[in-house]
C-alpha cells in the first residue's frame, strides 16, 4: 500500500504524520519527496547511509554544426535560452531538460552533458528504510529528483509512506502520482481551510481517494470540520493540541516512539486507511 501524506501549507503536521506512520507499521518505506526542505530524516536519524547522484540532461551546442537559425531560442519556454553572438548559449539554472531544443535543431547541433540537480539518501532506521530526496541550491525544479526518490517505492517491503512537498504545484502532483491513497493534513484554523481546500481540489482532479487528519485541534475552529462534512471527506483522524507533542516534535523525536497515545493513535489511523484502500 502507498500512501501519500499532503497539507496545503507547510507547518500543519505533514511530516509529523508521515513519520509516525511509517514507525508504528511492521515494516515501511518511507520516502522524503519535500526535496527543497526534507526533514524527516532528522527525525529518523537514518544509518547505513548510501547516496546517489540525480542528474538531468543539459544542452550544449556545436559550433561548427550550428548555422544561426534561432529555432531553439524560439522553441524555449522557458527562456533558457539567449543569442550572443548568433549562437544560442544556455542559462542552465533555469533549463527544464525537457529535450526540446535538440528536437527542433534542424542541423543536428545541440547535444547534451549531464548536469547534477541532487541527490538520493538511503539509510535504515529500525523497522523503516529511510529514502529522502534533497535537490541542490538554485535548482529550477525538483521533478527528476522525486522521481529518482519515488523509485525506490518497492511495496514487498510492506507500507510505502511518501512525504509530499506542501502546496499544489506540479512537484506535489509528480509526489503523489503513483499513491492509492492519499492522507491530508490540515489545521482548524483559517489559514488552513484555505490552503486545504486546493490540496483537497488538487487530489479530487488526480481521481485518488483520500482522508483528512485535522492536526492540533483544540475545538474552537469548526468551519474544516464543516467542510468535511459538506463534501463527504472522511476525518480519518483528529490529534488534540499538545504541549507534550510540540516539544517531542522541536527536539527530533518521533512521538510514537516514546508517548504510546501517540503510538495508539496512529496504529489506528493506519487501520482506518487500511480499510479505507481495500473497500
Ligand atoms: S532543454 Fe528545454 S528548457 Fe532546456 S534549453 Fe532546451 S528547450 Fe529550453
Ligand atoms: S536550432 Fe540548431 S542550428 Fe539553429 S540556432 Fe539552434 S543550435 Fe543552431
């Protein structure tokens, strides 16, 4: 089962969630596809650690070859590429390696070299083998880098718990491709019903079933409840605010761990999700 853990903003608990799930199954998988910010790994402390290299494929131009004819500057979307000199000349910060320059080059002029966008860490923490994907400063985007994360997503070493990027940009939609359930997380508060509503829209368009955890409630904000109600979204779960789990959380520690209400909660979250993929 893969399961995907959402929040329309950062900060409401999405970590939190997929880091929980992950310890109190048997045996998971969790992967950190939040490559511009992965923390979950400081909470899983992760050894045996291998890495690997991501990289994607960056134009380069033959000279000789070239004749001036400014197809590819044209055909760029991305304005990556400028004419200096009536020859094209990358900006590799902002090519999206699409390959598209070298499909309309009439002379066979555009090759390619590889450039590094990231890296893929692969550690062991207990019963979860930790993959976090981490994308290099600067970077345009952190597509391929998911991918190369997502990869490591084998389902015989039982739940695969895939942390997404918060929002509801194309890195989220690429994150939470191959789940068969989605988890969002949301807080009761204004802010979060907000953000909520486009991570909610987002899931409902990609046709992928999914379940809302309402994260630090303490009960004064109904209007997410309400609006679960109003749309037929299960609560799957809802974790009170806590004092206890906001210090566990700023000091690295994973809550089901050591507090085994939290452990509770959770075991039974993964069983109504359990439920919920199999109906
Ligand atoms: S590979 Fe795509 S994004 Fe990069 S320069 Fe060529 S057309 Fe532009
Ligand atoms: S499309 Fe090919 S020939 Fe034309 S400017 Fe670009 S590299 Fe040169």
């Amino acid at each position: 089962m893969k399961l995907a853990v959402l929040s329309g903003k950062g900060g409401t608990g999405k970590t939190f969630t997929a880091v929980n799930l992950a310890t109190v199954a048997e045996k998971a998988v969790y992967i950190d596809c939040d490559v511009e910010e992965p923390n979950g790994r400081l909470f899983f402390k992760p050894v045996d650690k291998t890495e690997s290299v991501v990289a994607t494929p960056l134009p380069t131009f033959d000279a000789k070859k070239c004749t001036g004819c400014r197809k590819c500057v044209d055909f760029c979307r991305f304005n990556a590429l400028v004419f200096i000199k009536d020859k094209p000349k990358v900006f590799a910060e902002v090519c999206h390696s699409c390959g598209g320059c070298s499909l309309v080059c009439p002379a066979e002029a555009v090759m390619e070299t590889e450039k590094p966008v990231g890296v893929v860490e692969c550690g062991r923490s207990g019963n979860v083998r930790v993959v976090t994907g981490c994308m290099n400063l600067g970077e345009a985007s952190g597509i391929p880098i998911i991918e190369a994360a997502l990869s490591h997503a084998a389902t015989d070493e039982g739940l695969v718990v895939i942390d997404c990027p918060p929002g509801s940009a194309c890195s989220v939609m690429e994150s939470v491709k191959y789940a068969d359930y989605c988890i969002l997380v949301a807080e009761p508060t204004a802010f979060g019903l907000h953000n909520f509503k486009m991570v909610h829209e987002l899931v409902t368009l990609m046709e992928k079933p999914c379940g809302v955890i309402i994260n630090k409630t303490d009960g004064e904000y109904g209007a997410m409840e309400e609006f679960c109600a109003h749309h037929e979204i299960p609560v799957l779960c809802r974790v009170p605010y806590s004092e206890k789990l906001a210090r566990l959380g700023s000091s690295g520690q994973i809550a089901s761990l050591s507090d085994e209400e939290t452990a509770k909660l959770f075991r039974g979250l993964l069983t109504s999700v359990s439920k919920e993929v199999c109906a």
